[in-house]
DNA sequence: AGCACGCCGACT
DNA sequence: GTCGGCGTGCTC
C-alpha cells in the first residue's frame, strides 16, 4: 500500500505529493487526513496523508507513524485545501496546516544516542534540552561520529485526563482502612468520582492503587475538556423578531443551496437575533451552523448569548483561548458534540460534516483576509463550503463591503435589509470643522464644541466613548535644528515613539533603540516626538476637565491578557466617564449609558496609498456612531474632521450608506478598482533594488505573453514600502475580469521561478484580493 | 527549508 | 595531509 503525503517544508519544489510505503501493522488503520511522521531526506517531517492506493513500488521508504487514531481532515477540507491553493497561490502543506489547531502541528527536535557522551548529557535526551555551548559540543561530536543524533517530531498537543472511580464492591474493604473506608462511604453515596474531586478527603494516590487491586473499585482514565466558558447555563429564550427580522429568517430558510444572502442592517437593527434564531433552526433540522465574528466583536458577551441559547452545543475558537483550549473546542466539533461553531476567521474550517447554514458577521471587515500564507479570505471559504454542504451563506453588515452590495445590486447575491431599529433613530452627527477651530487659535485635539458636550454628559452623569482614529498616524521623533527624521536601518520608515520604556521601534522589523537625548545626524538636543498619542490626549482631556474619569485602551492598556475585557467592565459599571480608545473600541460595544460619542481624526486615514480608506472611513463613522445612544436616552454623535465637505464625512453622518455606495462605486470604476476589478499584488523582494526591479519587470513581460483574457498591468513600480528587512521592494498590480483565468497563469509564473527563488536570489509573494497595499 | 555532498583555501 | 568555507542539488 501507498500513501500519497504533503510534508511540513513550505517550500515550492516540495509542494507535491510523496510516496511512502504503508507498513502492514497500519494498513487498515490508514486514511486520507491522517498526520503521520515520515522520513525525508536525512530529517523526519510531519506530513498529512491526502490519498493512499493499493500496490508498491520500488524505492519507497515506509512511512513511520501515523499521529492520528482518526483522520484529522475530511474529505471535504482535503479538496478545500487544493481550492485554497489554486485561489490563493500557496503551497498545498500551508493550506491543510492553516486547517488545524496550533497543537496538531510538530516541533523538530534532535535524540541523542550513544556510548560516550560528555559529562553532563544524557542519552535519550532532546537537544533542544542543552545551552547553546553545549549544543555546539554535541553538533561537532556528532559530525565526527561519536554520537548519534536522531531527528525526533515533537507532538505540541495535551490532553488533560482524569480519572474516574467506580464503586464495585464495598466489602472488599479492610475495616482498619480508615482513609479508604472514607473513600468507600463517598461512594456510596455518588457511584462514580472523579479523582480530582474523590482526592481531596487525603486520599492517596497509593490508596487509590490498593482499591483497584482489591477489586474494590474500577478505575478509568478519561479526557477531560479546559471549559472556558463552563459556568455559563443554557437558556432557551424566545425572541420576539420584528417583522424585518422575520423575513429575514424566512428568507434564509428558504434560501437555495450555495446561495448567498446579505443581509443589510443598520446598527442596532437586531442582526444578533436573526443569526440566533436562523442557526436554531437548522440545529432543530439536524443541521450544524458557522457563525463568523471579527476578533474584535467576540468579546464575552457575544458568546455568552450563544452559550446561553446552544448550551454545550457550541465551540467557540478565538485567540484569546489557550492553544489547549482551542485543541480542546476543536475535538469536541470533530466528535461531533457540537452544532453551533462561533469563532473568527480560522474557525471557517471548522471540521463539521453536515453544515446547513454559515453566517458572516460584520462582512466588510477586513480581518477576514489572512494577511500571511495561506493568503485566504473567510468569505471566499465559506461560499465555497456552502456549496459543497448546498446550504446558504448569509454576509451581515451595517455596512457592505462595495464588492458585497455590488453583487447583491447585481442579482448575485440575494439582498435582505433590516430597517428599523430598536431605540428608535440613529442619533444625530455633527460635523465639526476642525480647520475652524485651529484658526480660533485652539491647537488641541478636541473642538469646543466636544469639550461643553463632555462636560455636559459628565454632569448628568452618562458616559461618553472617546475614539481616535489611529491608523495613519504615529508618533514619529524628527530633529527641529536639521529636520531628520528617525528611520530604521533595515526598512524605509520612520521608527515610532513608544512612551512605554521610551524607545523607539519599527513596526515592521522589530527594531528597537532607547530615545536618544540628541541628534544622530546633527548632535542637537532639539529631537522631539510629533504626533497624537492616546496618552496625549488623556493629558488634554484632564487639563480642560480635571474631574474626568477616564479609561484609556490602547496597545500598552490592553497587552496583559484579559485586561480588554477588564477594562470595558469597568466602564460597564461605571467606573469611568470617559472611554478613551483606538479602533478597538469602535466596534460590538453596547453600554446603554453612553450618549456621546467623539470621533478624533475622522479623516486621516483618507490620505493613505489605499483605493479602500475612504470605505473604512465610512464604515468607522458610522460604527461608531451606532454606539450612541444604545439604552433608553438618546445618543449624539461628534465627527471631528479637517475634511467637512468630503463626500465620506457627509455620507456617514447622514448614515447614508446608499449615496456613499453610489459615489464611490464611481471612484472604483473610473480608477479600475475592485468591484470592477479583480485585483492582484505581486511583490518581488532582492537585497538589491535593480534585481528586484529586474525580476518584476521579467515577470510583467511574462504576464504579457500569457495573455490573459481583459486582464491588465499596472507597474513594475517601488512599493510604497521600498525596503523591508533590508530587502528592496517592487510591485506589480494585475487586474482582471477573469480571475479562474488568471490563477492558473499566476502558478504557472510562480513554478518557473521556482529555482531562483529556493537559491534566495529574490522573493517572490502573490496576494490574491490584498487588502495592505504596502 | 534543511541537510549532505563536493570542491578549493588555511592550518597543524 | 586535514579542517571547514559555502555553492549546488535533492528530499518518496
């Protein structure tokens, strides 16, 4: 028997199948989705087993494990995973990885064997184990042969067990056996105990030995799940749906096979409760659902309510989970103990078999792009599913990708909108002109007008919600005497302040230096930060009302884990006034006490390199006016912006997403931007700039020769990034109609570079769909 | 990616 | 005469 394999090296000129022996003790064990561990080369690699057939051949070595009792992957995730490949030009091994848990994958490691060892090291024992010096020691002893060093594949995985002890025969008991005799009186009581809990009378672990040779007691190890969530009770609620939301659901339950549905509502308008109620009734049918959150929405409440609705039914996959925990929700999918999957982008590939219904929530966000390899987006992975399972995807949004609404304008997808909106109106925006406010001598990030209405909210003692718009702006340090900027050595970008440790860093490499006291160019002592940090603004705010209570969340307030959620309790019970933030705060909050809420900088993502930042605008403004205005008092909103006429400001503060949608499906057109367009970046990276230059304009003129059907080249042209780790940076924009037309052309460019990118001459990326234009 | 193999300079 | 530099090529 052979076993066609995909090993763990993310190599192009490894990207296909290898063959391996199956030896017989694993014959009928075998199956497709398995992780074994095989020879390769002189190394031992994880590999996953995508097909196996009958017979031999010569030169075959044997595979040597099979990881698995059951396979990891089904056949359905097997064919994504080439799809994902195909779609995104990746390797086959990246795609089936991304696939799995963090505590399925392997670390490497090296066994030492041998007679004569140095003092010190054993045998048996993992390299890994060692300090660097004695490590080189062992390295250079094994090339002269005097010790043996086996490759070893190390399993990240854990299962926590415990043990359970069932009462057989009391009797069997000596009386003289007080602490045992406890333990018998226990259990009689509860039949079957877990040892965690059986243990703390003082018995021991010795004692328990001599129950269970005595036949007194069985015992059984079981695995036991890390519940993140296990205080949470089930209770069914019944939801009372308006009457947009019934026809939504209706809707979705009439839905054809694979068809896609957005459902357009605005803040507030009860998309949660749809999702709820169209997901339990395809539980109630036997089927399971998906639901797809940003990371940044999953917050404790949003899966609470599903906790509360599906009980144990539910997994939930988020990065604030252990990697254990994440191992341990993905088991309880894979034996089939769950209906309901909630999770962020990576829980699309949920192990479900009988899927009848995958939600997208908060479409138009782009965290659903994975911005490394395998380069996929969710919503390309769950229309694929959808139709695979025949069952309907459903996209929500407050505010569509122009890519969805289009294809909902165009019959593509079916389009549902929930109109009204609990708590009545959207609460009103005022636009404030902050060019006004510079020119009345006011240098601080907040107009007067902002000020009086804080001031006014802390009186009647409601809250407010503070958001900078923070991309696009850093705290950068420039010389005042020779106006030099402080760069990294590696990238072609300025380092930015950290007030934290005061240093500097790169955000890109890593770099990092104290803040240094003078000019490195100049010697001047005129080095100084510009820009607006959070903490800054915290000064300002306190300055002009020294009474305030603030709660700042940022990189430095929230890193500690838990400390998000902490923090947001806290203003949840009103700990604080103000709520002072960054993007993070701008979405899936609802505190029914906040009446107000500030935007900073509404515009300065505007002036970024990307056709997109008048679309995330959008979408900021008016997410984050939704937050206004909640409970039972009304809401305002205060838009600060340098940019008062901009066709983005005034759209978003009417909440008028049809005449924003229509202006800028223009922009798109007449720049030959997506939706129009499909488009691809392809960057080339070389120590030298000509090289990479070189390669992109090679690789055009290939392009060209291939002749796409109406496809199109923008470039070669620096990338806006221009250096990167020291690696000098080119690009090359292809737009096309015809995207299934193009894959298979992009891979065949991809292949023929194949040697000269494993020689390191340059690098190659292709990112299908980017989203970070850098 | 790793790792071995192999063919030229520097050293005991 | 041997150690080790890293260019080249392969991994079922």
């Amino acid at each position: 028997m052979i076993a066609h394999v995909h090993v763990d090296a993310p190599v192009i000129t490894i990207d296909r199948p290898f063959d391996y022996e199956v030896p017989p003790q694993f014959e009928t064990l075998i199956e497709p989705g398995m992780r074994v561990s095989v020879p390769f080369g002189s190394r031992r690699l994880l590999g996953i087993v995508t097909g196996v057939s009958e017979g031999t051949r010569e030169g075959l070595k044997p595979l040597e494990a099979l990881l698995d009792e059951e396979s990891s992957l089904t056949d359905e995730l097997l064919d994504l995973s080439t799809h994902v490949k195909e779609t995104t030009l990746c390797f086959r091994s990246s795609a089936l990885l991304a696939m799995l848990p963090a505590a399925l994958k392997v670390s490497y490691d090296k066994e030492i064997k041998g007679e004569t060892l140095p003092d010190g090291v054993r045998a048996g024992t993992h390299l890994s184990e060692y300090p660097k010096e004695t490590q080189s020691i062992i390295l250079a002893l094994a090339k002269k042969g005097d010790i043996l060093l086996a490759p070893v594949l190390k399993e990240k995985r854990t299962v926590k067990t415990d043990l359970v002890i069932e009462l057989i025969d009391a009797t069997l008991i000596p009386a003289r056996a007080k602490k045992q005799q406890e333990a018998i009186k226990l259990l009689k009581d509860v039949p079957r105990m877990y040892w965690s809990s059986l243990r703390q009378i003082g018995l021991s672990r010795a004692q328990l030995q001599k129950m269970e040779s005595l036949r007194a007691v069985k015992v059984t190890e079981v695995e036991l799940n890390r519940d993140p969530y296990a205080t949470i009770e089930q209770v069914i609620e019944t939801v009372e749906l308006n009457e947009s939301q019934a026809k939504a659901v209706h809707a979705i339950r009439d839905a054809e096979a694979g068809e896609t549905l957005l459902l357009h509502g605005v803040t507030g308008s009860g998309k949660t409760e749809v999702y709820l109620e169209a997901i339990g009734q395809v539980v109630d049918d036997g089927k399971q659902a998906i639901l797809l959150v940003p990371e940044i929405s999953l917050t404790p409440m949003m899966v609470k309510r599903f906790k509360r609705r599906f009980g144990d039914r539910v997994a939930v996959l988020h990065s604030a989970l252990s990697q254990g925990e994440k191992y341990d929700e993905w088991r309880k999918i894979k034996r089939r103990e769950v209906d309901v999957v909630v999770g962020a982008r990576s829980a699309i590939f949920a192990p479900l078999e009988n899927i009848g219904l995958i939600i997208l929530d908060e479409e138009h966000e782009t965290t659903y792009k994975q911005e490394e390899n395998p380069r996929y987006h969710a919503r390309d992975v769950a229309i694929w599913r959808a139709e695979y399972h025949e069952c309907p995807v459903v996209l929500g949004s407050a505010t569509p990708s122009l890519e969805s609404y289009a294809r909902a304008q165009k019959g593509v997808y079916r389009y549902l909108q929930l109109s009204e909106r609990y708590g009545g109106e959207m609460p009103p925006v005022h636009i404030i002109d902050m060019r006004r406010e510079l020119a009345k001598g006011n240098t601080t990030m907040f107009s007067e007008d902002l000020f009086v209405a804080i001031n006014d909210r802390i009186a009647k003692k409601e809250q407010c919600v503070i958001l900078l718009n923070r991309r696009g702006f850093t705290t950068f340090v420039m010389c005042r005497d020779c106006g030099e900027g402080l760069t990294c050595p590696h990238c072609a970008v300025n380092l930015t302040y950290h007030q934290h440790g005061d240093r500097l860093k790169c955000h890109y490499c890593g770099y990092e230096i104290g803040m240094p006291s003078k000019c490195p160019t100049c010697d001047s002592k005129k080095i100084k930060q510009f820009g607006t940090g959070t903490q800054k603004i915290e000064t300002e705010l306190l300055n002009r009302i020294p009474e305030a209570r603030i709660i700042r969340m940022d990189q430095d307030t929230t890193s500690r884990k838990g400390s998000h959620e902490q923090l947001l309790k806290r203003f949840e019970d009103g700990e604080a006034d103000i709520l002072l933030g960054t993007q993070m705060i701008a979405k899936g909050l609802d505190f029914p006490n906040v009446t107000l809420v500030g935007v900073l900088a509404a515009d300065a993502t505007l002036g970024m390199p990307d056709f997109r930042a008048t679309e995330r605008t959008f979408q900021l403004v008016t997410q984050v006016a939704g937050r206004a205005g909640r409970g039972s008092l009304p809401g305002e909103a205060y838009v600060q912006t340098y940019n008062p006429d901009h066709y983005v400001i005034e759209t978003a503060s009417e909440h008028d997403y049809e005449s924003f949608y229509a202006r800028e499906m223009q922009l798109r057109q007449v720049g030959n931007h997506p939706p129009y367009w499909y488009v691809t970046l392809v960057t080339f990276a070389a120590e030298s700039p000509l090289v990479a230059q070189a390669e992109a304009e090679l690789f055009a003129a290939d392009f060209v020769e291939a002749h796409v059907a109406q496809s199109r080249l923008n470039g070669p042209m620096p990338a806006p990034l221009s250096k990167l780790k020291n690696l000098f940076r080119y690009q090359l924009f292809i737009k096309t109609k015809h995207p299934e037309a193009l894959y298979p052309v992009l891979a065949t460019l991809q292949q023929a570079r194949a040697k000269a990118i494993s020689k390191k001459e340059y690098q190659l990326s292709i990112d299908v769909n980017p989203y970070v234009f850098m």
